[in-house]
C-alpha cells in the first residue's frame, strides 16, 4: 500500500510539473527569449541518458529508502524552485526534475523484484501501475485549477505538503531494514 501510494502521488507531481513547465516559462517571458528556455528543456529532458550512471550507482550502492528520499528531496526542490520567477533557475529546477524522475521509476523497478520476487513482479506492478493511473486522473483538475488561478504555485504548494507526507515510505523502508539487520546480528538463544 505504502509503495502505491508513494508511486502514485510521486508520478502525478511529475506530471503536474511536466504540464506547467511551458506555462511557468511563458509566465516569465520564455517567449520573449525566443523560447530558448523551453528548448532547453526538450534537450535536457532527451539527454537524460547522461544520469543512467550515476542512478544505476546509487541504487547499486545505497539502499532503496535512500534512493526514495534524493528522489523525494529533488521532488521537493524542483518544486521550491518554480515558485522562483527566474528564467534560468528553471533550468535547475528541471535538471532535478529529470533526476527526481529517473530515480523513482529506477527506484520503483527494482524495489518490486527485490521484494517480492520477479513471479509476483507483474502482480504487484500492475496494482501499483493501475493505482498510479488513478491518481493520475487528479492531473486533469488540477491544471483546471491552475489554469483558472492563473498560477501554479498553489497546486505545487498542496503538493510540497504532500512530498512530506510520502516521506514516511522511505522513514519506513528504513526502519524495517535496520530492524531486520538488528535480527540478523542478534543471535538465537535457546531457552
């Protein structure tokens, strides 16, 4: 349940984001620059392939709660810094975007076969893929809302509450582990 709802709400603040991104760059006179900033966006974003390494490190050197939590607190960056009405600290902002992104769906690939097992793989990716689907649809009012606001900083700042929320998976998945590697040094006495 836990892994649901972190991928769901996760992957709608992305798209949220991906939706505005346009929008918050003509805001700040993008159009006036030629667009510069929004295809500057379309390479980075097409150029991802570049943080494939050092994603595939953290994850092979780290745990996923840690993977969960830079993902997590990249969300929370990207989202602090469209609330900046600076043209080039959306190229950051995106920049963490893109990073943020890689490590939840590398996160969220690997965490299900490390758990479950690769038989129960399709199982509980499906749920989870379906649930994400679901919350998905909330995209649809909440650029409504934005739209009408005329701003998306009111939706990213419900969303900033919701990164602390979903914190608690990773705070979670920690204790668990630490939990288990805590049963695994003690040894067994017998009565």
């Amino acid at each position: 349940m836990g892994l649901a709802a972190f991928f769901a709400v996760s992957f709608l603040h992305l798209q949220f984001y991906l939706g505005q991104a346009e929008d918050i760059l003509n805001r700040l006179g993008d159009r006036g620059h030629g667009n510069v900033y929004l295809m500057a966006f379309n390479i980075i974003g097409s150029s991802a392939l570049a943080i494939f390494y050092p994603v595939g490190l953290l994850l092979d050197r780290s745990t996923f709660d840690a993977a969960f939590s830079v993902s997590l607190i990249l969300a929370a960056v990207f989202n602090i810094l469209s609330y900046i009405d600076y043209l080039p600290i959306q190229i950051i902002a995106f920049i963490c975007w893109c990073i943020s992104r890689m490590l939840l769906f590398a996160g969220y690939f690997s965490f299900i076969p490390a758990t479950v097992g690769f038989q129960r793989f399709g199982v509980v990716s499906g749920t989870t893929s379906a649930a994400a689907a679901v919350v998905g649809l909330l995209n649809i009012p909440l650029t409504s809302l934005s739209i009408q606001l005329n701003s998306h900083k009111p939706v990213m700042g419900g969303f900033l509450l919701a990164l602390g929320l979903l914190a608690i998976f990773p705070f979670q998945l920690r204790r668990d582990r630490l939990e288990a590697q805590s049963k695994q040094q003690t040894p067994a006495t017998d009565p």
